[in-house]
C-alpha cells in the first residue's frame, strides 16, 4: 500500500523517511531481523531510491539498521551477551540522568515529569499495555532532558533506541507495568526532593536487569530476533 510521506518543514524526504523508519523500529512495527527493500520502501512512501538509500545508511549510522553487502538492511539484532551489556551501561547512563535532573531540573521540567508519571497512572488503570509503553518512554526523555546536559541526554536517548525493540518485552512481563509505577514514583520522589544519590540509584535499579527479572527478560525474546554469538 501506498503512503503519502509527510515533511516537516524544512525536512527533505530522506530526513522524512529516516524519521518514519526509526518509529517503525522504536515502536515495534517493524522487528529486529526484518529486511528492509529499497525498492518496496520507493514504492510504498512514493519517493526515488536515492532518498530511501540515505534513510537507510542515516539508521545504520544511528546502529538501528545493519546493511550488508548484497544483502541489504535489515533492522540490527544484538547477541544476548551485547544486549546486557547495552542494559548495564544504560543503567548507568539513565542514573547519571537522573542524578543531574536532581540537581538541575527547572520548574516547568518538574512539573512535567510529575505530569507524565500521573498520565502513566491513568494508562496503568486502563489496561493499555501499549500506551503504557508509550508514556513510560516519555518519562525517560523527560528525565534525559531535565538533566539539562545536551550531550548526555543524547548519548542516553541514542542508546536508548538502540535496545527499544528488546526493552518492549521488560515491559510486557507480567507484572512489570505495576512495578514500573512504583519505580517511577521512587525516581521522581527523589528527583523532586533535589536528592541526586537517591534518584541516581532509583533509576539505576530500575533500569538494571537482575536476578529474575533478568532470566524471566531473556526467556521472552524470540530467537529469531537475536544475533547469534
């Protein structure tokens, strides 16, 4: 089926396509290991492969999208082992996020934080898993951007994507939205009382897989989606 490619302004098409292929790929549409065709997506969105080829190098260059020689692009796996490596040092990052946030955060990023955490409430008590996973991301990013650290909360946010097709199934794990509010409101407890060692150590066992969590996190993953190794 075709699609009408919206640009925004001063967007050229392939800045229009990366964009639309990333939330593919964050929101889960679009899995890891699924080939992406040059000539399907030049089909599909009404564009010339010229744009469509700098779309796809733009998310290889962002690690979301592994192109090979005669192969093509296809969105990235990660070994088991590379994925919790990823997980640990996102755990870090997010702490350190968390910690600045303590310290930095302005008043109209407060208020926005306690204003998602209430809004992930409401997706919690409406049972809309996918929702949920929605407004939790944006915690997160409200988070990295209350750090008021550019650098940081970009390095954060680009690892962050890059684990977001595996992080969908911590979310799914039956009775991890529940724990997630209380996380949060540990998180965001310690954030607004300015208190940066509590908040970094919040967010960092919240973000860290251990223990159960971990194995219960490596069962749900469907081999197809890894990389061997």
């Amino acid at each position: 089926m075709k699609l009408k490619l919206e640009t925004s302004q001063n967007e050229t098409r392939a800045e229009a396509l990366r964009r639309t292929l990333e939330q593919e790929i964050l929101s889960g549409k679009l899995r890891p290991g699924d080939r992406l065709d040059e000539v399907e997506l030049a089909e599909r969105f009404g564009v010339s492969r010229t744009p469509v080829r700098q779309a796809l190098h733009a998310l290889s260059a962002g690690g979301l999208l592994d192109i090979k020689t005669r192969q093509g692009a296809c969105v990235s796996s990660l070994s088991i082992a590379m994925l919790l490596e990823m997980f640990q040092m996102m755990a870090e990052l997010e702490g350190l996020c968390a910690s600045f946030a303590a310290r930095r955060a302005r008043p109209e990023q407060r208020r926005q934080l306690k204003e998602i955490h209430e809004r992930l409430v409401k997706t919690f008590e409406e049972d809309d898993p996918e929702r949920f996973y929605e407004v939790n991301r944006e915690f997160h990013e409200a988070v990295y951007a209350a750090a008021n650290s550019e650098f940081i909360a970009d390095q954060t946010l680009a690892l962050r994507n890059r684990v977001s097709p595996y992080r969908r199934y911590v979310t799914f794990q039956p009775g991890r939205m529940a724990a997630t509010l209380g996380e949060h409101a540990e998180v965001l407890e310690a954030i607004l009382a300015a208190n940066p060692s509590a908040a970094q150590q919040a967010m960092r066992s919240h973000v860290n897989l251990l223990g159960d969590n971990l194995t219960d996190f490596i069962a749900s993953i469907p081999a197809q989606t890894l990389k061997a190794g």
